[in-house]
C-alpha cells in the first residue's frame, strides 16, 4: 500500500520514493571519474516528485557527497602506507594547497568541473574530514536546489501547454546550457576578486 504524505487534496512524495532519491544520487556519485551531473539529477527528480525544491536539493547534495566522502576516505587510509620522502613531500605541499582547499572543494562541488583532481590530493594530505564534506556539501547543495527549483519553475508554468516528456527534455536542455555558463566562469578570477589576492 502506498504510504504518502499528502496536504488538502495534493499527494505528495512517498518515504521510499525521498529515500529513493538519496541512494540514487550516492550510487551515481559513488562510480568514480563518471558521475553524473547533479544538476540533471535534481532538476529530473523535481520533474518526477511532488517534493518541495530544498528537500530534492538537500537529498542529492546529502547523497552525492556521502558517495565522494567515501573516495576521500580511501585515499585518506591510503596515504597511510605512502613512504617517509613521500609523506615529507606532500606535508609541504599540503602547507599551500589547504589554505585554499575549502574555496576549490566548493568549486568543484557546484560546477560540472572534474572533482577527482580536488578530491584524491586532498585525501592524501588528510585534509580535515569535516571541512571536506561541509565544503563538498554546501557545493552540491546549491547546485542541486538550483536545478529542482528551474525545474519546478519551469514545470508551473509549462504544464498546463505541455506533457512531462517535453519537460523532462526541457530540463535536460536547461541543464546543458547552464553547464554551458558554469564551464565559461573563471573561478579562479572570481575567487581572486573576493580575496583581492592571486590565487596559486
């Protein structure tokens, strides 16, 4: 029997389909260097669920960087067995990289920008496990409530003229032209601008 939340006469979201969303995203983001864009995941689940914007958005950013925590931990306990010379050398590089590793997770968290590259050093130098995932989550958070609020925003005020096929399209479309505009930021500019220093 279907158990479902429901205000006046609109049904809403079952449990297991909110839970749903959440395993969802964490098994896409848990495949490494192939992750989906969670932008696409919020902005279709939006489109899918009769779900308040946040709550899609907190799901798929609480999914997502679970899954990337998990791939900072391995390199965590990897860096473990990395040998004396090696260790002295990441330590040092470390001394300059962690300064701006909170600005660079929240980059890669919200853009479509490769997050491997962040991710992997930053596990090796045994960054602060608490900061990571409140830089990753606070990243993915916004990029995943930007894309349930545009589909939602969309599908109010497209439904009456158009079926869900032509939205969830349209999302897909959106959400490809607003990958467009992320990639064209020069977040690296942006942050020197807000710190008014050059970032190295």
């Amino acid at each position: 029997m279907k158990e479902s939340l429901q205000v006046g006469n609109v049904e809403l979201a079952t449990w297991y389909e909110l839970l749903g969303v959440l395993f969802t995203s964490f098994g896409l983001n848990l495949i490494p260097f192939a992750g989906p864009s969670n932008l696409l995941i919020a902005s279709n689940t939006a489109l899918l669920l009769d779900a308040d914007p946040f709550t899609i958005g907190f799901l798929v950013a609480f999914g997502s960087t679970s899954a990337k925590f998990i791939h900072y931990l391995v390199m965590f306990f990897l860096s473990g067995f990395i040998g004396e010379k090696s260790r002295k050398r990441l330590d040092i590089a470390g001394l300059k990289i962690k300064r701006w590793a909170f600005l660079a997770l929240f980059a890669v968290a919200s853009t479509p920008l490769p997050d491997e590259p962040v991710v992997i050093p930053l596990g090796l130098l045994k960054y602060s496990p608490i900061k990571f995932y409140l830089a990753y989550f606070l990243g993915k958070l916004s990029i995943a409530i930007l894309g349930a609020y545009l589909a939602k925003f969309g599908q109010q005020f497209l439904a009456p003229w158009v079926n869900p096929e032509i939205l969830m399209v349209a999302s897909i479309v959106l959400t490809i032209l607003v990958t467009i505009v992320l990639l064209k930021l020069d977040v690296k500019k942006i942050a020197e601008k807000i710190f008014k220093r050059k970032v190295v």
